[in-house]
C-alpha cells in the first residue's frame, strides 16, 4: 500500500510538472506576441520567483523617441467593397512590407491594431 501511494504521487507530481511546462511555453508565447524581447528579458531577470530585488522598476527614460502610426485610409469603405480573403491578403502583403522596412530602419514593430501599424 504503501508503494502505490508513492507511485501515484510521482505521478501526481509528473502530470503536475508537465502542466506547468506547457503553461509556461503559452505564457512564453503570449508575451511574444504582444512585448518587444528584450523586455520579455527584461521581466524575467527582475522578476525571478523566490529572489528579493529592491530595484524592481521597470521605467525607462530617452531623450527623444519616434513613433509611427500607419492607417489605411477609408479602409471602412474598401472593406465592404472586397471579399474578406482579399482584404486580408492586401493587410498581410502590406504588414510584410511594414514588417520589412521596419528592420531595415530598425524599428521595432509594437503592435497591428486592424489596418493600423505601430512602430516606434
């Protein structure tokens, strides 16, 4: 008896481990998708469970900063005018042109809001 409650706690243990290793890899993922990595770095090396940090702040200055907003004018209109699978292929061709000259000018890419671009 006392061998199969050892066996059934490792086992409680390993589905509980593998759990949060999948949780883990959608956090990681989410974060991708909506930070730039370096403050995804950032937050992990100041944000390690059980360690004490006194400087935990997170703010950053610069002396000047640019941030690009791109809009597709009248996309309202051109939406009802296209079918979907068009609309959406004319964003994505113009988001990999966006996507494109941001790294070469290196801008970092924040966000796609709809037909909207923000860079900064």
């Amino acid at each position: 008896i006392i061998n199969y409650y050892m066996e059934f706690s490792q086992r409680k243990d390993f589905i509980s481990a593998v759990m949060t290793y999948k949780e883990s890899k959608r956090s990681d993922f989410l974060l991708k998708n909506a930070l730039p990595t370096h403050v995804i770095n950032t937050l992990k090396s100041k944000y390690q469970p059980g360690v004490a940090r006194v400087d935990r702040s997170l703010a950053e200055a610069f002396n000047s900063a640019t941030i690009l907003f791109a809009d597709v004018v009248s996309f309202t209109t051109l939406s009802a005018r296209v079918q979907p699978s068009q609309l959406v292929s004319l964003l994505n061709r113009m988001f990999i042109c966006f996507d494109s000259l941001a790294e070469d000018c290196g801008v970092e890419k924040i966000k796609t809001i709809g037909d909207c671009y923000m860079g900064a």
